[in-house]
C-alpha cells in the first residue's frame, strides 16, 4: 500500500529537511563518498531544498552550493539561487554567477533531482525525463571539474540505461543505484558517476553539448 507519510517522510520533517528525498542522496553519498569538505556544488531542479540542505552541511566548512529551479526555495539556506526554467538555462549564466560571487569557474560535483510534471501517458512522462536527463548532461562538459563526480535521479527505462552507458566511459566509476529510502513500486534510479576524466576540455566553449568519448571503459557496478 502507498503511504505518503512514511517512515522517511517523518523522520525528513523531525530532522528539519522538506523533503523525504534527503534520504536518498545521503544514501549514495555515505556508499559512494561523492562530497568533500569545501566542495563547489551544483544543484539541478533543487526545490523543495532537501539536496540542497544536505549537500550545504556535508562541504562545510567553505564549501558552497548552487541551487536551480523552477520553482523559488523556502528553506533557511546559505546556497546561491537562481531561479531558472532548466530547458532555459544557459552554461553561460552559471559561469557569471560563480564569477559574481568569485567563485571556481566549475563544479567539483552536479546532482539533478530534476522531474517531469507528469501526465499520466507513460510513453510521454518518458521521454519528457530523458530529455531532462539530457539536458543535465549537458552541463558537464562545461561546468563540472575533472575528477568530479555526477548524480542525476532517472526512471527505469532502456532509453536511461543506453544514454547512462554511453556517458559512463567518460568516467572512472560508474553506477545505477536504488537507495532503500525509494518506495518500492517506485521505478526511480540514480545514476551516480565519478571520476570525470575531462579528456577534451573546452573552457571556452560554453554552448557544448556533445560529450567527448573516451578510450576505455568505466568500472561499471550494477545493481
């Protein structure tokens, strides 16, 4: 049965978290070690605040997060925000917003909550997720530093596992995780990255799209 007021979605409100998805990213990061003390983060699709507050406390000291979203965040919060519709945003506005506020100009990691509002029609719910896949995927050539890593939440679909292979050579690690905290009819999954190998940097270059390829695989770990 589906409860929306679950064991996560009490213990997110107990510990001050808007948001039961807290969980999940904590999840991956205390099993893959994505986030450092004084990390650069960017945040994609970051409303309610749950990632965001997470990812705040786990860079401190002197780290610093970058939340974009649609929707505007009510959370008590240090991080830079900008509001932003996803498809709209350009490499270029967050270059000059980490150069505003004198910051590196790329990202040490580049997590996505994105999510489609959802139709109710499966064929079209999917395809509007791989495009937002898609579009998170662009920003790593750009914006995300070598060694960095990458975590994009997605839906089953052989559409995701061909896109997420395919980027994955790019990479020294790769992943397609299921934290507990998702519900178990849910067909939500991570795709968690690290490693950036940045074998065709292209500082300049901020409309980029096309990932470059790389000559040998990731270590692939699947679940």
């Amino acid at each position: 049965m589906y409860k929306p007021q679950d064991y996560y979605f009490k213990k997110a409100k107990k510990e001050g978290y808007p948001a039961r998805s807290v969980y999940k990213l904590k999840e991956i990061d205390e099993k893959f070690h994505i986030f450092k003390h004084g990390d650069l983060v960017l945040d994609l699709g970051c409303f309610p605040g749950s990632w965001l507050l997470y990812a705040e406390k786990v860079i401190q000291p002197n780290g610093k997060v970058v939340g974009v979203d649609l929707k505007p965040i009510t959370v008590s919060t240090k991080a830079i925000f900008l509001q932003k519709d996803i498809f709209k945003l350009k490499t270029e506005e967050i270059q000059n917003l980490l150069k505003k506020n004198n910051l590196p100009d790329k990202f040490n990691v580049i997590i996505s909550d994105l999510a489609p509002a959802t139709s109710g029609i499966k064929d079209v719910d999917s395809d509007r997720c791989l495009e937002l896949i898609k579009k998170a995927f662009s920003f790593i050539p750009p914006l995300l530093k070598k060694e960095g890593s990458f975590v994009c939440k997605a839906f089953e679909s052989n559409d995701v596992h061909f896109l997420a292979k395919k980027v994955s050579p790019l990479f020294k690690f790769f992943k397609m995780f299921k934290p507990k905290a998702t519900r178990k009819r849910s067909k939500e999954v991570f795709v968690v990255l690290s490693g950036w190998r940045d074998l065709n940097p292209r500082p300049h270059a901020p409309h980029a799209r096309a990932l470059p390829t790389a000559p040998q695989p990731a270590k692939k770990n699947l679940e």
